[in-house]
C-alpha cells in the first residue's frame, strides 16, 4: 500500500498518526525508503521501511462507514470478559493491538461493562484508557474533529451499552423473581 505526505494513517501498536516525510537511507543491503510518521498523541516520530508496511498493518484512517461500524459495535450489549486476570489482559491486549477499530471498541465496551460490573484492576484500567484514546484519536482523525468530541461520542455509545445490558439484566432478575 502506497501512502503520500501528509496522509493520515494507524498503526495497530501507535495509534493514528500523520506521515510527514519518505526518507531513502542507504543501509548494508542497499537503499531502502522509509515512512517517517508522527504520532502527535504520544509525541512519537516512527520509521517504517515501504516494503513492511503492509506486514506492520499500516492502513488507512477509517471511512465513514467504518465509523458507522464502530459506533454499532460500540452500543452494542458488551460479551462478559474472562475472570482469570492473566487470560483476560492477554485477549484485550490481542484486540488493542490488532489495529482494527471494531476490535478496538469491542475492548473499551467490555472493560468498561466490567468496571461497571465489578471492578477493574490497574492493568484493566489502564488497558481500557489506552483503547479509548487510540480510538478517540482515530474517531477525530476520520471525522475531522477534535479529540475531545470523539471522546464524547464514544462515551455515549458505551453508555447505551452498559443501559441496555443492565436492562437485560433487570428484566432477567424480574422473570426470576416470578
């Protein structure tokens, strides 16, 4: 995949970030061209080689339609995540480093159905901070807004997530009691 200056792109481990140049460095095995892109979020500047950016998971900022996506999977009743820490971290972690929006929202929907639940250890809470600012950042990037209104707009939508799941839970009890 070819990128251009001043393309928004993600990395699935950085987050969203901006190329600001294509370098070519000559190296042992000749020259190669590099990706040099700036992760303003967490004051990083990364050089990737042309030919790994596809083996990386260098893409394109989400589509409209993508967001739409994110947005469903982001109010939608969260999956009860595993009681045993160990596995629980190694899953979230494989959904916020897989570089994909969707994955990501479905880790800040159930961590934050877990904190409200039961509770969340530091790991947990840090986990779930991190997926939140991966994914405001790219929901800003994409609808070209700031940050802080990607952050609301995903507030929300977990918010009828963990409205309907409680609901659910409700009426669950209730038909119990019966």
């Amino acid at each position: 995949m070819d990128f251009a200056i001043g393309q928004d792109v993600v990395h699935p481990a950085h987050g969203p970030g901006t190329i600001v140049d294509i370098e070519e460095s000559e190296l042992v095995a000749g020259y190669h061209r590099f990706y040099v892109i700036e992760f303003v979020r967490n004051r990083l500047t990364v050089r990737l080689p042309v030919e790994r950016v596809s083996e990386i998971g260098v893409r394109k900022v989400m589509s409209q339609a993508r967001y739409q996506r994110v947005l469903s999977t982001l109010r939608a009743l969260p999956e009860q995540l595993q009681s045993d820490f160990k596995s629980r971290r190694y899953r979230v972690n494989e959904l916020l480093h897989s570089g994909r929006p969707g994955q990501i929202a479905a880790a800040v929907r159930d961590l934050t159905w877990r904190k409200f639940e039961k509770h969340l250890t530091k790991a947990d809470a840090d986990q779930l901070s991190k997926g939140r600012q991966m994914l405001a950042a790219e929901v800003a990037m994409s609808n070209n807004e700031d940050v802080h209104e990607a952050e609301r707009a995903i507030r929300e939508a977990v918010a009828e997530s963990v409205a309907a799941q409680q609901a659910l839970l409700q009426k669950v009890t209730e038909a119990e009691a019966i």
